[in-house]
C-alpha cells in the first residue's frame, strides 16, 4: 500500500503530534508500505527531499509564518502530486492544509483519514482569536471531507466540539509509543549528573514549556510539596527558550522558577532525544501533565513513564485522564488546581506501591507495529467501500 502522510510539521520539530505521525510512519514502513510524508520547509537547515527509516520525507518551502502556522504556497501543486501517486491519504490535524488534500484525496477516489490529536486553543489575543476562527473553519471543512476520522479516545471524543459533529465517522485507536532500551550506564550515570540521589524525590515534567501545558500549575504546587519533600526537585525535559508564541509566558513565569533553581528544586534539561528520556525515566518518581485545555488530548510522555514503571499525575482533562483511569498508576487532579495537584503528587510519592501498573501489558497495547495494523484495518475498510 502506498500511504501518503501530511502534516505541517515533521521531525525534528519536538511535539507530541510529530512523535506520534514519525512513529506510526516508520511501523508502516517496517511492514511493508511505502510511505511518504509531505510537510513544510520549516528550518531551511533540512534537505527539501530526503529519506529516514524508510520513509520518504517531502519539505515544502516556506514563504512566511503566522502565529504557529506557515504559509507555503506550492503545498497544494505538492499535494495534488502525491495524492494521485498514492492508495491512501492520512492528515495530522490541526493542519490549516487539510481541507485541500482531503478535497483532492476524495476526487482522485483515495480514502482521506484524519488523524485528530487535539482542538487548538491559542493564548488570549485578537490577533489569535482570528487565527484559531479560521483554523476551526478549516478543521471543519476537513472533517466534513475525509472519509473517516481517527482520534486516541473515545472520551476526548465526547469532549470535543470538533470530534462530537462527526461521530458517525469516528474511531478510537490508541497512539504509539515506543521507547528504546537506555545505554549501559545510562541510567545511573543521568543520576550522578543530575545529583537525583540527594534531590529525592524526582517530579518529571516532559514538554513544551507553553501556557497550554499548565507549568505555573507545577509551580504553585511547588510550597506544599517541599513542606512534605523538602529536598524535591522538577527535572523539566523539553524546549523551554524561544517556544514559538510563549515568550510573554516565558517572562512571567522564569523569575519565580530560577528562584527554585538556584535552590536545587528545579532543573531544565533542555530537549532530549529517545536515548535519554529512556535514561530520564527511570530516575523520576513521580511524572506530571497538569495541561489547562484541549489542546492536549492525551500526553504521550504518561504512557512512556508507564513503561519505565513511573506513574503520573495527569490533570483532569479528557483524554489526558484516561491513561491513569485505564492503567491504574497514578492520579487524576483538578484542571488548573495547585492544591489538587499537590496532594495527588503527594499521595503518589506517599504511596508508590499502589501504582504498580502492568507495564509489560502497557508496552503491547501501545505497541506502534499493533496500532498501524488497526490503520491497516481502518484503510482496507474504506479501500473496499470506494
């Protein structure tokens, strides 16, 4: 089968969308499939054309940003292209392109399949507030378009504006995670550099730092828990300077956290690649995703934890919620609340042997050679009804 992926963003950009399409892109590959993944030209330091782990990788170029978008004018000329060349066509939304592909997918008879990772919600702002308008028309019009939809949970989907006027047309499949097996050495030679033997216990935190993901939330949380733990520390693992829109964020909340810094409570590890978040793992004792909206719809980093043995304090968002409900290590705390949030993290840390998960079975369910063979399912399904 030949598959064509589009999305706006392609590895290296870090985020959690990029990580799920590159993961679910090389497992279509190792079985078998050629795969190609149209994206944007965003850093003029990458090769227009190349080829990673099977897949081949096209970049359009880039004529300007806006906000977190780009524009790029030959993306549809591209789109138009492949989409013939190929069997079946998958976006990653939210994507302001995805209207055009799934319209020329659906004229040349190719199954459209969007793959919905999360509703958009852009910090306050006029200027955002236009952006978000004309990204929830294009959304629409590439729901209205594709065939069918995929998303990570059933309860985001029952949360989502976007997601709930499609329901006729909606799957369910987990996203895929892997992780690699950490270096010899690795893992105590991360808790020698980052002292985790003297700054116990560990709160890991992996993400952007951006409003969205609910930072200050960690931060405010920060009194009570150093009143129980007095030597914690947050590892944060994950772009933290120059986020595309979140310097006013930045500025606010920096003052405070390199008070804590100074301190040895807190510690930015910058962006780490596979290799060392499997050394970053297992030195947390606890990871956190106190994200604010919808914009995260499930937090891949709890599964990866969870397969280190590490459970999570997610917030109370759905979808975000589901990986401790389902695999039972951690707890669930109030959206935007640091004293709900304290405590869970708190209960956890008080009671680890609680939240002892299956983690072998978490492994298998999120397997990303499992997940392409339900995309397998899903394509051959629509392939048939064409």
């Amino acid at each position: 089968m030949k598959i064509l992926t589009v999305l706006t963003y392609y590895r290296p950009h870090t985020s959690g969308l990029t990580i799920y399409a590159e993961r679910l892109a090389r497992a279509f590959a190792k079985r078998g499939h050629e795969v190609t993944v149209m994206t944007t030209h965003f850093d003029p330091s990458l090769p227009l054309e190349e080829s990673m782990d099977g897949v081949r990788i096209i970049r359009v170029p880039v004529l300007a940003r806006v906000s977190k978008g780009v524009i790029a004018p030959t993306f549809g000329w591209v789109a138009t292209k492949l989409a013939w060349e190929h069997d079946v066509v998958q976006m990653h939304l939210p994507q302001f392109d995805a209207p055009g592909v799934a319209l020329r997918a659906r004229l040349f008879g190719k199954p459209a399949v969007l793959t919905y990772h999360c509703d958009v919600q852009l910090p306050q702002g006029l200027f955002n507030r236009l952006v978000n308008t004309v990204l929830d028309f294009q959304n629409n019009m590439a729901g209205m378009l594709a065939n069918h939809i995929v998303t990570y949970t059933q309860d985001y989907a029952d949360h989502s504006p976007f997601l709930s006027r499609y329901a006729s047309k909606l799957t369910p499949i987990l996203p895929p995670v892997e992780m690699p097996d950490p270096l010899p050495g690795a893992v105590s030679a991360f808790a020698e550099n980052q002292h985790t033997a003297e700054r116990k216990p560990v709160i890991g935190m992996a993400a952007r730092f951006a409003s969205e993901k609910g930072v200050e939330v960690l931060l405010d949380a920060m009194p009570a828990i150093l009143a129980k733990y007095p030597h914690a520390q947050v590892l944060f693992a994950g772009t933290y300077q120059n986020v595309m829109g979140e310097q006013a964020y930045s500025n606010r909340l920096m003052p405070r956290i390199h008070e804590y810094e100074i301190q040895g409570h807190w510690k930015f590890l910058g962006n780490l690649d596979p290799v060392q978040m499997a050394a970053f793992y297992p030195n947390l004792d606890v990871i956190t995703v106190p994200s604010l909206n919808s914009t995260e719809a499930f937090g891949l980093v709890q599964i990866e934890a969870m397969m280190n043995g590490v459970p999570s304090v997610p917030s109370a968002l759905p979808g975000v919620r589901r990986p401790v409900q389902m695999h039972n290590m951690g707890v669930v705390s109030e959206i935007g609340s640091s004293e709900s949030l304290a405590n869970a993290i708190l209960e956890v840390l008080d009671h680890k042997e609680k939240y002892h998960g299956d983690v072998p079975a978490i492994k298998t369910a999120y397997d990303p050679d499992s997940i392409a063979q339900e995309y397998e399912k899903l394509f051959t399904k629509l392939a048939r009804k064409k």
